[in-house]
C-alpha cells in the first residue's frame, strides 16, 4: 500500500478535482492591471506633488534614468497582466498554487525594492522608488491572489 495520498484528478482520489473559470481570472487580471497602475501614479504624484522629491527623474541616471510616470504606471500594468498569467499556470498543475504565487510575488517584489536603493540617486529618491515599487508589488500579489481565490472551485 503506498503511503503517498492520491491528489485531485487522480483516479481513486477522494478530493474533488479544482475546476478554473479562465474569464473571471483574467477579467480580475485587467482590473488588477488598472490599479496597479493607478497605485503608481498615486505613489508617483505623492512623492512628486505632495513631498517634492524626484522620484524616476533623478539628477544623476540610475536605474531607471528619465522614465516617466505613464512609463511606470505601463510597466505596473503590464506586471499585473504578467502576474495574471503565472497564476494561471500555478493554478493548472501546482499543488498549493497560491502559496507559490506568493513567495514568486514576494520576491520580485523585494527585487523591484532594491534595484532603486542600488542606484546613485539622492537617497530620498531611491526611498521613494523603493516604496512606491512595494506598493504596486503589494497590490498586485493581494489582488491577483484573491482574484484566483474566486475564479477556482472545487467540484
């Protein structure tokens, strides 16, 4: 007798096999993207508006050189849409997918802090950066997880 438990799909497997509703993911995605971006345009006018510090414009080209608010409200979008589609794939053939969503989230997150801090901006730039970049990281690991909470059912 094998000690191994049958997983869902399995034949003889007591666990109901996960069904995936595809649209509602990635409809969820989409509305992730959007705040995503929004969150970086937010954190961007905060920093810019609010505290007059030149967040992606710093005197001296780092990192992120001359990039523009529009470019890192795209590029928060297009992560959200990318963080989407990992998602969708943990989700087909992964045991515990969220749980790895989360740890790739939490590291690319903790990857687009750093990069800021290693720059030669002025350190309340690189702060503001780093902040801002965990913000959108945050916001697109809670929502795309949640998202998929809601778009996978047990049979």
């Amino acid at each position: 007798m094998s000690s191994v438990p049958p997983y869902a799909g399995d034949p003889g497997s007591t666990r109901p096999a996960p069904t995936l509703d595809a649209g509602r993911l990635w409809t969820g995605g989409v509305a992730t993207a959007l705040v995503a971006a929004l969150v970086a345009v937010v954190g961007v006018l905060i920093a810019r508006g609010l505290l007059d510090i030149p967040v992606l414009a710093p005197t001296g080209e780092g990192t992120f050189g001359d990039a523009s608010t529009a470019q890192l409200a795209g590029l928060a979008a297009v992560a959200a849409l990318a963080a989407t589609g990992l998602m969708h794939l943990l989700l087909l053939p992964t045991p515990r997918p969220r749980r790895f969503f989360g740890w790739i989230i939490g590291l690319a997150t903790v990857v687009a802090a750093i990069l800021p801090l290693m720059t030669d901006a002025e350190p309340e730039t690189r702060w503001a950066t780093a902040a801002i970049n965990v913000a959108i990281g945050l916001t697109i690991g809670s929502l795309v997880s949640s998202v998929a909470g809601s778009a996978s059912r047990t049979r």
